[in-house]
C-alpha cells in the first residue's frame, strides 16, 4: 500500500464556467444591449441566474459587462428614437421624446400626501377601546329591547323574535295550541 503517498480526491460534476473572460463579458455586454434580463443573459451562457448573480457579486467585471450592455441598448434606442422624430418627422416619436426630456412637455403631475398614520391609529385605538368599554351596557341594552308587534301589540323580546325566525315555536302558537 501506498502509507507515505497523500492521494488528492478529484471533484465530480460539471467544471466551473467561467465567465470573467474577455470572450464572455464581450457576449454579455452585447445580449444586455439587446435588452435581455440577466436571466436570459445567463441562459445564453449556459448557467443559471443564481450562478450568474453570484458571479458578478464576485468579479466586478461581470457586473460592468452587464451594467455596459443594459446602458448600450438605452442609447441605441434613444439614438434610434431622436433620429426618427428629427430625420423621419415622427410625431409620435417627437411628442414621446418631448414628453420624457422636457418638463415643459410632461404628463405627470406630482402629488403629495401627508399622512398622520400615528394619529390615524391612535384615534382608531381610541375608538376600539371605546367600543369595548360601551360592550357591557350595548349587550345588556339590546337584550331588554323589546318592540312591538304590529298585529297584536304585544312586546317581543329580541331573543322571541330568533326563535320565531328560526321556526320554533312561539309564545303565540303554544297559547292557542298551535303547531
């Protein structure tokens, strides 16, 4: 036996891609700039998003490639945009870049709101703890509500009345041997 060889352990799976070279940060700027997400861009190269995402944390060069292709498109597409509302009279495309440059031009309107949300609670704070105080002389109020029945006049108390609606019988039906 081998006692005094130290034998390294090979690693299995797939080898590690890499992605720093100039080769594949040349292709993920160039798909960036075709406008597709860093998904689509790590599919392209044949590694999952995850790997992708950690790889640019990792190599700063990843994350400019990736940073140059997304600026890359934007400018091709603005370019294309400004030569098509000036060279090709455009209007659509001159109101659209009119309205995104200029303030004059825009659509948007700027709304603010202040909300008071500690004052908001507070106050429905306040009327819970209100409702629960109420709770004891509210139950006890609706319990001894009676009101009065058109047909005969008698008082029927709220608790007569669920009875009746639920088809038992009533004070009525038991006095006149009814159902």
């Amino acid at each position: 036996m081998n006692k005094g060889l130290k034998t390294t352990k090979k690693k299995t799976g797939p080898k590690k891609k890499v992605l720093n070279d100039k080769k594949t940060l040349d292709a993920i700027v160039e798909l960036g700039s075709q406008g597709l997400t860093t998904g689509q861009i790590a599919r392209c190269l044949g590694v999952s998003w995850s790997t992708l995402d950690r790889r640019r944390k990792e190599h700063e060069e990843i994350e400019d490639a990736i940073k140059k292709g997304e600026a890359l498109g934007v400018s091709r597409v603005a370019n294309a945009l400004y030569e098509s509302a000036t060279i090709d009279k455009n209007v659509t495309a001159q109101i659209f870049y009119l309205k995104n440059r200029s303030e004059n031009w825009s659509d948007r309107q700027e709304v603010n709101h202040n909300l008071d949300l500690a004052g908001i609670l507070s106050n429905a704070h306040g009327r819970i703890i209100d409702a629960r105080t109420e709770e004891p002389e509210a139950l006890e109020l609706t319990q001894n509500y009676a009101r009065t029945d058109s047909r005969d006049g008698r008082a029927e108390s709220l608790d007569e009345r669920a009875e009746n609606k639920t088809g038992q019988t009533t004070t009525d039906d038991k006095q006149s041997g009814g159902v």
